[in-house]
C-alpha cells in the first residue's frame, strides 16, 4: 500500500495534461489515490484490532499449555520417578536372595540371620509390594492426566476457533471495506466520458490545434513568386494531331508554344498524374516553318527535349501537324511562324509530309499532281540565298532563310504563301 501512495502521487505528475474539473482523469486519479490511502489505513486499523483482541486469546492459551506441561512433569513425572526408584530396590533384594540361596546350597545352610533366605524373601516381598503401590499410584495419575489431557485438548481446540472466528470478523470488515474502495475506484474510472478529456485538450489548446471544419487546401489557392510571370503564360495552348513517323496515322497530343519561343509536346495537360516533362521540343527560331493548307501545317526542326548529349544525335524531323479547324489550324501557324521567323512557302501535302521548300511561292502557281507546288528552279539567284543562309538553317538543303518577324509582333509583308502579303 506504501508503494501505491507513493506511485500515485499527490500532486499528480504530468498532471497538467488533464483536465482538472470533477469526472476526468484527474479526479480518477485522485480517487485512487484517495482509496489506496483508505485501504492502507483500514488494514492499520485491522493491525490493531488483531493485537488487541485476538492476539491475547492465542497469548492465553499458549501460557495454558506451559501450565499443563509443568503439571505433567510435576505431577505423573514425579509419580514415574518413584516408581522406577521402588523397582530398583525390589531388583537389587531379588539378586541378593538369588546370592544367598547359592551359598545355602554350598554351605550346608550355615550362615547369618541377616542372610537368612527366608528374611531375604521376605524383604523382596515388601519392597515388590512398595513397587506395586507406586506402580498403582502412578497409573491412576496418569490415568486423571490422560482423561483431563482430553478436555484439556477440547478446551485448546474451542479456544483456537474462538480465536479464529474473532480474526474472520475483522478480516472480513477490513474485506469489505476494501472491496467497496477498490469497487469506487473501478466505479470512478468507468464514470469517465470518452471524449471528456479530448474535449478539455481541444478547449485548452485550441490556438494551436487544426480546425477539423477548416477547408483543405487546394493548389490553386496557393500562389508562388513568379507565378504569373510572362515568361511562363503560353502563346498558345491546346491539342493538335501530329502524323506518326512510323504508323503514318494521326494521333492527338498537347501543344504549347512558350515565350521562349519553344514548341513543347506533353500527353495531356495534366500536372499533377505524373512530371510534366515535353515528351518532344522545338526550338523554334532554329526551325522551319512551311505554309498553312486548311487544317494543315509542318514543322520542321530537331527535338531538344533530350539533354546535350541527345541534342546532339538528334536528327532534324518533319514533323506534320493537323489542328480541329482551318480557323485554329491559322491561329496556331500565325503564333508559331512569329515565334520561328524561317517560313516556307511549300503546302503540306495531305498524305505525307514534306520538307519546307525554298524561296517564295509564285502568285497563282498550280500544284502538281501529289498536290505539291513544284520544285523551285535551281538558279544561280537561289544558289546565291543558300550561300547566305543563316547557321540555323544553312544545313537545310533547299531551304531559304526568311527574316524573323519584328519585334513588335508586326508580320513581314513579304509573299510567304499562295498570296503575295498573307499568311
């Protein structure tokens, strides 16, 4: 009990984490230790009632069984003792008669009186009668001691059960008194709410905890440095369908020319399923651009989306592409021509694509029959624009720089497609 008081101290370490109004923890606690107190109060109190009304009753008897083991000694003891006495006599006058009554034999009878057999036996006689009366004596006091030994057993055993009875009566108060504290501590314990406590934690902490009710957060309610920077709005965004290389068949992807002037391919325009990393770039002022044919366009140009050591085992690609309308088809060409400034006046062809062709296209020429403006002639003219061709597009074969558009976003008016000072 002192190690309970002790574990249960008072005031209650880490006491604070409670909630100290009446039904919580704390007032559990409290209650134990309260009870644990009780309990080892009442089993003092049981100590003393032991020592003072039960603990004198064995007292007594013990003293009465010392009193009847001196009346055993003293008594049948001392009346023992005479008799073995009264036996060694008769034994020492049964061998002196036994000594004489040889002698008589051997003697012819003569000898003193005082030897005389007859005055031996009688001796014997007297003294085996002495024994026998001791011996008697003895007996009917062992006899009284035996028949008073067995009251005297009963009388041990009724005070041993009085004793006993005396002890249960104060155990079994001392029993109920504690089954009714350890009873009022599980009570106690069990009276506690289960959300007691946690209500009490929320209520005292409540500048620090989370608000369950409190909305969660979304990414587009954050905003980051650089967020809206213009660098980072696209010219133009959306899907466009883009032929196979080997399929030959058209399948749709997501499409973005940035302010850095790149052509960036994704699967979707998802940012948050997996990284958004191009699956293809171009660089489009390194690119070549060729005429807009209803929903129709090519670009070509090599893929950056590799790294350096990929930039540099890129081939240069044609790439056709197909918008849903000839209005966006236009809208996308517009944006990526300004972006590129190298334009071609070749239409893709409706089968397959081409390389952009160089020079401009000739007012009115007609197609062949692949649907094709016609080869350009190889003149010493165009020879000479090959010669002067930017390093961006000198390797090209066939293929004639044109002016990048102006800064101000204005549009060259020089022929670039079926009609001289139109895209």
């Amino acid at each position: 009990m002192a190690n309970a008081g002790q574990t249960v101290k008072d005031p209650l370490k880490q006491g604070h984490h409670f909630d100290q109004a009446l039904g919580g923890i704390a007032g559990m606690f409290e209650n134990i230790r309260a009870n644990t107190q009780g309990i080892s109060n009442q089993h003092y109190e049981s100590a003393k009632q032991l020592k003072a009304s039960i603990l004198p009753i064995f007292e007594r008897l013990h003293t009465e069984i010392k009193n009847k083991t001196k009346e055993l000694t003293k008594g049948a003891g001392k009346g023992s003792k005479a008799v073995d006495k009264t036996r060694a006599s008769t034994q020492k006058h049964i061998e002196l008669l036994g000594q004489h009554t040889a002698v008589f034999d051997s003697s012819g009878g003569k000898m003193t009186a005082a030897d005389d057999p007859y005055v031996l036996q009688r001796g014997v006689m007297h003294r085996l009668n002495r024994q026998v009366l001791e011996e008697n004596n003895n007996r009917q006091d062992l006899i009284s001691v035996q028949n008073s030994f067995a009251q005297f057993e009963a009388h041990v055993i009724q005070t041993i059960q009085h004793g006993m009875g005396q002890f249960m009566q104060v155990v079994n108060t001392q029993a109920e008194h504690t089954k009714n504290m350890y009873g009022e501590m599980v009570g106690t314990a069990q009276r506690v709410p289960l959300d007691f406590e946690w209500n009490g934690f929320v209520e005292r902490n409540n500048t620090i905890l989370i608000d369950p009710n409190s909305p969660a957060r979304t990414v587009s309610q954050i905003h980051f440095p650089n967020q809206d920077h213009r660098s980072t709005q696209p010219l133009i965004a959306g899907a466009l369908e883009r032929k196979g290389k080997i399929m030959r068949s058209y399948d749709t992807n997501y499409y973005v020319v940035t302010p850095s002037k790149f052509l960036h391919e994704f699967k979707s325009d998802d940012d948050f399923t997996k990284d958004p990393v191009p699956e293809l770039s171009l660089y489009l002022p390194d690119c070549v651009v060729g005429a807009v044919s209803g929903q129709k366009f090519n670009v070509k140009g090599k893929d950056v989306s590799k790294g350096k050591l990929g930039n540099t085992l890129s081939m240069n690609r044609e790439l056709a592409f197909k918008a849903n309308t000839p209005q966006a088809a236009s809208q996308w060409w517009e944006i990526i021509r300004q972006a590129a400034g190298n334009v071609s006046a070749e239409v893709p062809d409706a089968s397959a694509p081409t390389s952009p062709v160089a020079g401009n296209a000739i007012p009115g020429e007609s197609l062949n029959e692949a649907g094709r403006h016609p080869a350009p002639l190889q003149t010493e003219g165009l020879e000479k624009k090959e010669s002067l061709a930017s390093p961006a597009t000198a390797g090209t074969s066939g293929v004639s720089p044109i002016s990048a558009a102006p800064a101000s976003g204005v549009a060259p008016t020089s022929g670039v497609s079926g009609e001289p000072g139109k895209y």
